[in-house]
C-alpha cells in the first residue's frame, strides 16, 4: 500500500523541534515520506521532555513524530555534520527551524547541502523571516501573534487581548505554509532539475489569517478596531453571548436570512431586527434574552435551525457530537512495543492519500549509525 501512496520514495531530512517542522513533516510521513529526524545528543527535540508521558517520550511528541526515525547528532562536530551532508545528499527534501543564520554557521546550509544535491527542496521555518531587525529573536506562537497586529483584534470588556485557542502561528503560519510551498518546490524540481530554499516566516504568514483586515486597509485606509467590527465585536451578529448556566452561546447568524430566522426564534422585540446603526441596543438585548435561559434550552431550541447559533461545547460533548475523533484507526505505540499504543492526531492529511488503519511507533533516539544511513 505504500508504494502507492503520493509521496511514497520522497526522502524527508526532519532538522526541526517542537511543533511547526515536525507537524509538517508528520503530514508528509502520512502521505508515504520516509521521514529522518536528527536531534541533539542526550535529551534530543525539548518536546520529548513534555507532560504527560507516553513511554520514555511525552505524548506531544509520540503522536508528532510517529513513523518516523530519529538519531542524535552532535551538529557541532565536523564529522557528524560531514555525515548529516552526505545523508542530506541523497534527501529530497530538507527541513529546518534554526534561528536565521545558525544553519550557516554550522555548516548545514542551502547553499552547503545544494552542492552535493542541487534538487534538493530546503524548508527554513523562523518567527520573523531570515533578514531583518527582528530575525534573530526569540519568540514563540504568542510572540508572533501579539507582534502581527492580530492578538489585539478582539478584546475583552476591558479592553484586554485573550489568549489564543490554540498555536494558531505555529499551524497556520508554519506548518501548512511549509507543507504547502515543500510540495510545490518538490514538484518544480521533479520538472526542472532545480531545487528552492523556501523561507516560511510564521509572523509574516498570519497576515494570511488577517486578509480581510488587510482588504479594508488597502482599499479604505483604515485598521480594524476592537469592539466596533463586523468580525471583532461591533455586530451583533458576531457575538459569544453567556447563557443563564454559565455556559455560552457562539453567534454568527452573519446573512440575512440566518439572522431574521434567529431574532424570530429566540423572540427579540421587533424593533431590533434591523440591527444597522443600533447595534450595541441590539447586542445589550440580546444579551438580555440568551441570559435567561441556560444552555440546554438554547441548545434544544437551536437544533436544526438554520441559525448560525450554537453552544459552545465542552471537550465532551464535542466527542459524543462526532466533531472530535479520539478513538482513531491509526495509532502510536511506544519503540518496539505495538500492543502498547493509543489512538493517535487525526490529520487534514485525506485518508485517501495516506497510510490507512495502522499503528506506527514514535522514535527512539538511536545514535547516529556508520557508514550510510539506508533510507526506506
């Protein structure tokens, strides 16, 4: 089966840690990659370090890293890192998450690894792109994010940014960027002959997340405010309204139609179902209404309307709702254990073009072999 499988034959040299490199690379691994991890000696990628544990590894790093190899390579050596450039040489893709110019320093550049193979496909995945007074910084998913514009899009009653759901730069402005522009590079070179160094800076790709912000901005001039836009709090349209409970309401009844549907099933005075140039007294009496009843009423109410409306979910109910799959086909057993293992990440990877139903270890770090490493 896995022959083929989309990327089966493609060579994957993983130099990465943490989450945006190693997600991408767990994606192409799914789609038929042989997959490479290099790490430090000793403790190896900081994720293994994390809680809670899975075997000797924590369990980010199990279901990052499943079917995967990894090996500990000092890169500061000169002869582990002659022999990370001779595995490179036969790889056609390589990727990177050093901060801009350690690679150079270490003698593990584009430019080193293009000699011996021009083909190959080099990923350098940083928080503010290679060049530039920022390059060199240190930061992570929230850093990039504050620093972007958008953390402070939507705020609270006080005026405060919230924290984000999730890494949302990490994903969205790292890994997807970073699988995305791998497969267009690698289709380039099948073609040409010539590889690429791809340059995926996560800061600079939120604005991609920020594109409608960025339309007004070019178009009218103007940047978007908390709490007086369509999508930052200024409709209410757009609303987390709280229920009597406790719990919460997530409103997007954004069209006509969803909207007139919903003012008319949750019973808003007439006079508010035109909400332009009104709509904080819309949004204050909204409130009003989802406040007095708990959630269980609005969720009853709400099932099967073509509303726009929900109750936020717990983790739970989310499950049972089918909107988050935990018992998955695919699983990921400790090194050389399979009847140990636990379901593992569902991907965006469609299951038609990866590995189906099976269960793959996540890595031990082995030390480096001698001589040449085999790839699969």
């Amino acid at each position: 089966m896995t022959g083929t499988l989309p990327l089966a034959g493609i060579k994957v040299l993983d130099l990465s840690t943490l989450l945006p490199g190693p997600l991408a690379t767990l994606m192409l691994a799914e789609a038929g990659a042989d997959v490479i991890k290099l790490e430090r000696p000793g403790r190896g990628d900081e994720m293994r370090t994390y809680e809670p544990t899975f075997g000797e590894a924590s369990a980010n790093y199990a279901i990052l890293n499943r079917g995967k190899r990894a090996y500990a390579v000092d890169f500061k050596d000169p002869a582990q890192r002659d022999r990370v450039l001779e595995i490179a040489a036969d790889a056609d893709i390589v990727m990177e998450q050093f901060r801009p110019g350690v690679a150079e320093r270490l003698g593990l550049s584009y430019d080193a690894m293009r000699e011996r193979n021009p083909r190959i496909v080099y990923c350098s995945i940083s928080g503010y792109g290679p060049t530039g007074q920022h390059a060199s910084r240190a930061g992570h998913d929230l850093n990039y994010l504050a620093e972007s514009g958008l953390l402070g899009v939507v705020t609270d009653a006080n005026g405060s940014p919230n924290l984000p759901v999730s890494v949302l730069a990490d994903i969205a402005a790292g890994t997807y960027p970073a699988v995305m522009n791998v497969l267009l590079a690698l289709r380039m070179a099948e073609r040409t002959g010539e590889g690429a160094h791809l340059q995926v800076s996560m800061t600079h790709n939120l604005q991609v997340l920020a594109y409608g912000y960025i339309a007004t901005h070019q178009a009218a001039g103007t940047w978007p405010q908390p709490s007086a836009e369509l999508l930052t709090g200024g409709s209410p349209r757009y609303q987390i309204y709280p229920a009597a409970d406790g719990r919460y309401i997530a409103c997007a009844a954004l069209e006509e139609k969803f909207w007139q549907r919903l003012v008319t099933l949750v019973g808003l005075d007439k006079r508010f179902h035109d909400d332009v140039g009104q709509e904080q007294a819309v949004t204050a009496a909204l409130t009003d209404i989802f406040a007095s009843q708990p959630s269980s009423y609005w969720r009853e109410l709400l099932a099967g309307e073509d509303v726009c409306t929900v109750v936020v979910n717990t983790w739970e109910e989310a499950v049972e709702a089918g909107h988050v799959n935990i018992n998955s086909a695919d699983r990921v057993c400790v090194p050389g254990d399979p009847d140990l293992s636990i379901p593992t990440l569902t991907t965006s990877v469609d299951p038609t073009l990866r590995i189906p139903d099976n269960t793959r270890a996540y890595p031990s770090l082995a030390p480096l072999p001698d001589g040449h490493v085999v790839w699969a």
